[in-house]
C-alpha cells in the first residue's frame, strides 16, 4: 500500500539503501558484460568540500544522462573520486593544529605533518561523497579513487617523466601568482579580482643629461602607476612609437628617482598613448605586462621582493648592480619592510624631493588569494612548467575537427581563445600536500629526474662520475650504500599543482598505468559534464594529456552547463547573504524536488534562478505523482501479464497510449540533445496536465462505474501509463519513483535497471538530411526514428484532443470575462462537421461538467453576443449577454491594456538609457527584460480578449 502522505526523508534513506544493497550502480554488471559502454568520469570534488548548489546542479545533470543510459541497457560507469585539493587541505589541518595549540607545520616537520593530513583525511575526508549520495548520484562508489592514492600517484609520477624525457616539462624563472601569506604559486583560478579604492601616482622620471627641475616638463616623462613600491624594480620606461608628444624620447634614458638607475626609454605598443601619461613604467619581475615587454626588449628582471612580500634589497645582486654609491644606505633602509608600509615611505620620499607630480582616487580591480585573502604578488621565481603551446595543438584540432564537441557550440570559441594564446603552464606549488615532484638534485644543482629516488641516484652517480666530480670507486661506494650518499642529492620540496593529477582523471581512474583492462573498455569516456569557468583549467588539460598518452580524445562531448544564481538572478555569494544550501533544501522539500527544479532550469541559454519556492512547486509535483498512483491503487489499477496497450479498445485509453508515446519520445530526444529543461517540462507537463487532469479525470467515471470490459481495459491502462511515467521521470527524481515502483508495479526488479521507454534505431542518411535543423545555433537535435513502442493512433487524439482543447477554450475565455465558477453558461457549437457533433454528444455530460456549461446545442450560424472560439477549425460559441456586462467588461480590460502598456514604458525607459544598462548588474537588466516580455504577453492576451468581446458586441 501506498502510504497517504509523501514523505521523502523516509523514503530517500530507504532508496539509497536499497540500491546499494543490490549493486545497482555498479559498472560491469554480469548481464551487461556485452551491452556497450557509457562512461562518464566525475568532476572531482575537493576532499575539503561540502555540497553547494554549483554540485548539486552538475551531479544531477551527470545522474540523469546515466541513469538514462543505464535504463537503455548500458553498462554505465559513473566514475567518481575527490581531489586532494592542496592548498585547501593543508590550510584545513593546520587550523586545525592551531586551534587545538599544537605544534605547526614547520615544527612538525614534512613526514609528520603529511601523515597528519592523511588522518585528516580518512577522519573528514567522506563528507562529500556522502552528500552526493543524499543527492542521489548513481555513481559505482566501489570505485571510488582519489588524486593522492597509490594507483593515481604513480601515473602522476610516470606522466611527469615521459614529459620531462620529450622536453614537454621544464624548469624556467617566470612570474607566477605568488601568495605571501601561503608561501606558494597559484593558479589563475585561484585568484579573485576585487575592486579597490586606491590611488594612481604620477611620477616624475628625470632624463638622462637633463638638470631636473619639477618645473620645467622638458627634463622628466611622467609615468602613472598604482604600485609605487615596485619602481625600485624598474628597468625601462616605455612610449608608444607613434604617441606624438613623447615618441622623440624613445632611444634616451631617464634616471630612476631615489635609486639612480640609468634605464632606457623603449619604443613599444604596450604604453597606451590615451591613458595615463601615456608613458608606463617597465617592470619586469613584478607585473605580468611588464614580463613580455621586457622580452621583447631584453630588459633586466630585477625582483626586489622577498616571498613574504617584503622589500628585499640588501644582497640583493640584481638591485645593487649598476646603482651610484651611496645606495646601500638607502637600501638598508627599506630591507624587509613590508611592501605597503615601504609604499608610503617610498611616496614620502618622492614628494620630499619633487618627484611626485600629483595623486588621483583610482578605483581599480586587485589580485587577491581566494583563500588567503591577501593581494597577490605577480613574483619572479623558479618554477616547473609544461610546454602548453606544444601540447594544445593536438587539442585544438580535436575540436575542430568534432571528435570532441561542445554542448552549447558557443563555447568552443572561448576553448579555442584560450588555447591558442596559451601559456606555459606552471605546474609547482611551494606546499606539503600534494604529489611531491619526481626530481633531485646534485650538489651543483643539477636535476635528475626519474620515476624512483634509486633511478634518479643512478643517473647522478652517472654524470657525476663522467663529469669528474667523483671517482668511479666513490660512485660504487654510493651505489651500495645508501648512508655514503646521504645529502649527495635531495629531492625538489615543491608539490605539483592539484590540475596537474586531475588532467589524468579520465584515465588515471581506470588503472592506467599498471593496468589497462578498463581503460580500453571505458576509455574515451562520452560526456563530461562541467562549469564553463573551468574550460581551461581543467577540460583543456585533459584533452592535451588524454591525446598525448592515450591518443585519443578523452570525451566526445562537453556539455557546459549554466549558473545556478538566486530568485533575483544574483551570483550566490557569503558576503551578500543570498547563498541557498541545497542540503537544507534537501531536508525541507526532499532531493528529487531540487533535483527537478535544478533540471527544469538548466536551459542552454540562461543561467538558472533558484528560490525555495520554485523547489515547492516542484515537491508540489511530486505530492500530485504520488496521490495519482495512491488514486490508481485504491481503484485497483493493475497492469496483467501480457496486458498490450496497442489492442486497447476504448478511445480515451488508445488516447493515452498515444499521448504517452509523444511524451517518451520528446524526453528521449531532449535527454539525448542535453535539452535538460526541455525533457523535464515534456514530463512535468505530461504528468501534471495530461495524464492526472485529463486522463484520469476522464477516466473516473468508469472506473467509478460498473464492472466490464472498459473497465478492466481502463484499469490496465492507468497502471501502464504510471508505470511508463515512472520511468521517464525516474532519471530526474530517482527516489519516489523507485518508491512507487517497488509498490505499484509489484513485479520484481528495480526501476533503476528497468529497460527504457523507447529503444534507440539508427536514422538513415536521408532522415538525417530532412529533420536536421541547420538554423539552430546551439545544436543540432539528435533524431530518434520511431519503433514499435510507438503507439501513434491519430483518430484517438483527434478525438480526446478536442475535447480538452475545447474544454480549455472554455475555461480560458471565462478567467478572461471575470466569469464567476458557480454561473453555468450554454455552448453553442456553429457550422460544425457531423463528426464533431457526434464527438460533442458522446461527451456532453463530461464537457458540461469540466466546462462549467448549462447546455450544448448546434446552430449553423453563431448566435449574436456570443464570444466566439476557433477550436480545431470550427467555431464554438459563448453567448454572454446577460451573462456579464459586456460594456462593463471592455472597460476593464482597457483598464489593463493601460497598465501593461505602462508597464512597458517604464521597462524600455529604462533599458534606453544605456548608463543603467552599462552599469546596473546583469541580473537586474535580465530581471528588468523579463518584466517587459511578462507585459508584452499580459497585453497580448487581453487584447485577444477584447477582440471576442468586439465579435460579441
């Protein structure tokens, strides 16, 4: 029995338990041993994570395609795993060493500090993973892996080697995104621009050969910068070539204020001659910009920075060199003060001696750690890097050529922006945690790398040996005894950045490198699901590491999908206060709610507007699912053995059977397009309008009436039609339709490995060429042919069909006339054809009750003051004179014309002034643009109304 109220919190626990309990999930299955793979690999959360709404929308997408998949007859592996997310783990475990006052990292040690992260770890380390089974992810969790685990590591360390040995991995000076609180390189991604109030100096830079005076414009250039700590590092000034008031200068030099460096004015299209003072300082080791002018121009890479963001200046050989005596004092001075007390002091000092022109309020966006929270420094330093240019371009004609494509098209122009003006890719991080990089190196600092500290000693005792360094029989002593050679190499201490393992995860996951079973039967995966924000970061690193070891594309499709934002369309954010918990929201209405609202949202072209609400309605849906099956079983509908939908007799069923076919065959083919809310809705509406308040409203008269053949037939087609709903929905909200399943279809087996609705045939050559659809921009959609699950009956829908367009007409036109529910007005049917008054006869009772009608009578003309309807073609008739006043309600609905017109004024003023649309955020706009499309369709519908009561008049 079905119990009378829906409680999902019962039932998801129960669900979970069950499927688990059964190996439902799992990839390999005995009976689909021969089935043909689906395999999608999961973004890898971060260990440290909890569930927010970014996951919950992407594993439900993920769900959906494979317990689609799975239903079709796949054998489907859901591959998941966590990332051991570096530097957020390491900042974890040492808060937590912190709060409980134990000793820190440092003084821990490396050895003991990682084995306390790895306890971390199996004591913490779960929470997600737990989270996403709550959600419902039909992940095969006996496979979980994790970036850090012993089979991950070693095709870390092999991928590494092989790269280095083909000079795809290098070691090279370069800025990077340095954090001074983390002590480490980060990446892009790890990096929040914010929007700071500051200031922008203007400086005066003497030049060479010209007696400075603050007075006279002919014997400084002026640069603006909003760093003036940074021009200690100065070593050029550059002009554009063609900027008419300093372009002379190009060629001179110009003596850098309270340093005395001589530095030269160079000619480049960097310096923008309309902004600033159309000069910009030059400075290569603190400013990304400045990096690539200075190449061009063989400038000198002066870094005077330490890595706690300190000026360090004494010993500094790069500073010192070339400087007038006398500047060590100065020197001394500002060493290891902090960079932005050493700006002020700095500012000081440039003001004292007339080097400072003017200080204007500068609003600008500054690099901040996003865990850190500190302004980060662009930093010279010696870093790992791999060859990105070399390795993308395998990538790039990849998606060129559609052996992997992107779902919207439109973002392959943002994948192919990125590759190629690829750079090269810093993969070292200054931390603990994290695969330690395969490298060691000799006492001249030469390294050695190799897959294991036993090959790396033996190629150093090699070219030591050969380089003279050590005598042959010194070599051997070291060979076989380990103590001899203790400190005669020592391993790099950095890690290797985290989107370094997880550009193998399609792979890596498998078995690859020990064993490749899995990977040559899952491997390419078919679809990754992911974020746009992390095209780059990760989806292009595993195209270019999938090409380059596996040869092949990792994935044939990338389907991005959008934003889950708040009810007002703003980006969720702490600091506003608008983030919405979707475990809470989970506890409140259920997971297959938010599950359906998230699917319901996820269109192409929008980012998605969540609000509690919206999760109601759709736990609302659910609530109408499950008292529909409670009314079937309490009416004892029951699908027999052998029951055939196609040999119903009664209209109404063979009108189900038709309509339930068009509804597997539109969710089919959106899941199959990545047309996530166009699938939901086709099933949402079936569900809601077609089957519970058509349907089984039609149908209740016999199944409240007598026993006999319609009875038994109608009884058998209500359970069929549920029983097709439940899988249809099931990929969307797994846990109540599992639920119904094992109670109303009382068969055994679980709906999760139940087959699919509709079996996939293969269109030929010429059906592809007549319903592909070349105008849609997005993507094509994928056409399904029709099979024999196909229960098309065009009679039966013509006939059910009318009378539930009829009935909605009805009702349409008495919300539009203010018609009260208790008055029952006649209908009259005018010119119709003989079919249609037979139809409007068999179903008099029926459209008088559902329509609010007092009588249905036929005429060959339409009757005066009557609201005409134009329903399949012909023409039915209201008369409402003396029914309303029809005066009274032309001077209403103008009443409203007036208001939507309003409305709409007030939106386009706004959407005209191009200040508010510049400036106002995003979200507002879009809110503001579906205002007017709201009182666009408002008008639209009430001038179709005043145009029946025109025809009535």
């Amino acid at each position: 029995m079905i119990e009378k109220n829906y409680q999902p919190a019962d039932i998801e626990s129960r669900m979970s338990r069950l499927w688990e309990d059964a190996g439902a999930f799992r990839a390999g299955r005995p009976e689909r041993r021969d089935a043909e793979p689906f395999t999608i690999v999961i973004p890898p959360p971060n260990v440290t994570g909890s569930l927010h709404m970014g996951h919950a929308l992407n594993n439900t997408l993920q769900d959906i395609l494979c317990r689609f998949q799975r239903m079709r007859g796949r054998d489907v592996l859901w591959q998941p795993g966590t990332d051991h997310a570096g530097i957020a783990t390491q900042m974890v475990v040492e808060r937590q060493l912190m709060e409980r006052q134990q000793p820190g990292r440092r003084e821990m040690g490396r050895a003991k500090f990682l084995e306390r992260v790895w306890q971390w770890k199996a004591e913490s380390g779960g929470v997600i993973v737990n989270q996403l089974k709550r959600l419902g992810a039909s992940c095969d969790w006996s496979r979980e892996r994790f970036t850090m685990d012993e089979g991950l590591s070693r095709a870390v360390v092999k991928v590494f080697v092989e790269l280095h040995r083909e000079g795809l991995i290098y070691k090279d000076k370069r800025l990077v995104n340095w954090d001074p609180r983390l002590l480490t390189a980060i990446s892009d991604l790890e990096v929040q621009q914010i929007e700071v109030k500051g200031s922008l100096w203007y400086l005066r830079y003497p030049i060479e050969g010209k007696t400075f005076n603050p007075d006279d414009p002919k014997t400084f250039i002026v640069v603006a910068t909003t760093r003036p700590e940074t021009m200690l590092g100065d070593t050029a000034v550059a002009v554009h070539p063609d900027n008419d008031n300093l372009g002379h200068l190009i060629g001179q030099h110009v003596i850098l204020p309270l340093v005395g460096r001589r530095i030269p004015i160079v000619g480049d299209d960097y310096a923008d001659p309309e902004k600033g003072s159309g000069a910009v300082k030059i400075t290569p080791a603190h400013d990304f910009n400045d990096f690539e002018v200075g190449k061009r121009h063989g400038l000198p890479q002066i870094n005077v920075f330490d890595k706690e963001g300190c000026l360090s200046l004494v010993d500094n050989e790069d500073y010192l060199r070339g400087l007038p005596e006398g500047s060590e004092n100065f020197a001394a001075e500002l060493n290891n003060v902090d960079r932005f007390a050493a700006r002020k002091q700095i500012v000081a000092r440039l003001e004292n001696f007339g080097f400072l022109e003017r200080i204007e309020p500068n609003t600008h966006m500054v690099p901040h750690g996003d865990r850190s929270g500190v302004v980060i420094e662009p930093f010279l330093t010696d870093q790992w890097y791999v060859d990105a240019k070399t390795m993308a371009q395998p990538a790039i004609a990849a998606v060129r050529s559609g052996a992997t494509m992107f779902v919207p098209k439109n973002w392959e122009k943002t994948y192919f922006e990125w590759m190629e003006n690829i750079q090269p890719w810093c993969i070292s991080r200054q931390l603990w945690w994290g695969h330690q990089i395969p490298a060691w190196y000799g006492p001249d600092g030469k390294a050695f790398v190799a897959e294991t500290e036993e090959e790396a000693v033996g190629h150093a005792l090699g070219y030591y040996v050969e380089q003279e360094v050590i005598t042959p029989e010194q070599g051997r002593e070291m060979a076989l005894d380990p103590a001899k050679r203790e400190g005669f190499i020592t391993r790099d201490e950095d890690v290797l950045d985290t989107w370094f393992s997880s550009a193998l995860w399609p792979f890596s996951t498998l078995g690859w490198p020990d064993d490749e079973t899995d990977v040559d039967r899952y491997y390419p995966t078919d679809v990754l699901v992911t974020g746009w924000d992390i095209i780059f970061f990760w989806v292009a690193r595993m195209m270019m590491m999938g090409l380059h070891f596996r040869k092949q594309v990792p994935f044939s499709t990338v389907y991005i999908h959008r934003l889950v934002r708040d009810e007002k369309g703003a980006k969720m954010s702490k600091s506003k206060g608008n983030v919405i918990d979707p475990l809470g929201v989970i506890d409140d209405y259920g997971a297959d709610a938010l599950r359906f609202a998230l699917a319901r949202g996820a269109a192409h072209s929008h980012d998605i507007k969540l609000s509690s609400q919206l999760v109601e309605t759709n736990r609302n849906f659910a609530t109408k699912l499950w008292n529909a099956c409670r009314f079937a079983e309490m009416n004892e509908c029951g699908k027999p053995d052998g029951f055939d939908p196609t040999k119903a007799k009664e209209t109404l069923n063979r009108w189900i059977a038709h309509e339930t076919s068009r509804a597997t065959r539109e969710v089919t083919e959106a899941i199959e397009s990545y047309r996530f809310n166009d699938a939901a809705n086709a099933i949402y509406r079936f569900v809601w309008n077609v089957y519970c308040d058509w349907y089984l409203e039609l149908a209740k008269p016999v199944l409240l009436g007598a026993d006999g053949a319609a009875k038994s037939e109608t009884r058998a087609m209500v359970a069929w039609a549920r029983d097709e709903i439940l899988k249809l929905l099931h990929p969307f909200m797994p846990f109540i339709t599992e639920e119904l399943w094992a109670v109303t279809a009382r068969r055994a087996g679980l709906l999760a490995l139940a087959a699919w609705s509709r079996k996939p045939v293969q269109p030929s050559a010429e059906q592809l060429a007549l319903m592909s659809n070349p105008n849609d921009p997005v993507i094509p959609p994928v056409i399904v042919a029709l099979d024999a699950d196909d229960f098309s009956d065009p009679a039966a829908e013509a006939e059910i069909g009318w009378v539930v367009d009829l009935v909605t007409a009805i009702r349409s036109v008495r919300a539009e006339m203010n018609i009260p529910p208790a008055t029952l007005t006649p209908l009259v049917l005018s010119g119709v054809s003989a079919e249609t008054r037979e139809r409007a006869q068999r179903w008099n009772e029926v459209v008088r009750r559902m329509a609010r009608l007092s009588e249905i009578s036929f005429a060959s003309d339409a009757p005066q003051g009557a609201v005409q309807l134009l329903v399949r073609g012909e023409i039915a008739s209201l008369p409402l004179k003396g029914v309303i006043d029809l005066s009274a309600e032309k001077l209403r609905l103008d009443k409203e014309i007036a208001k939507a017109d309003a409305d709409i004024k007030r939106v386009d003023a706004k959407l005209s002034n191009e200040k508010f649309v510049a400036n106002a955020p995003e979200e507002i706009v879009e809110e503001e643009k579906e205002k007017r499309e709201a009182a666009m369709e408002r008008k639209a519908r009430i001038l179709e109304a005043l145009e029946r009561l025109k025809k009535a008049s």
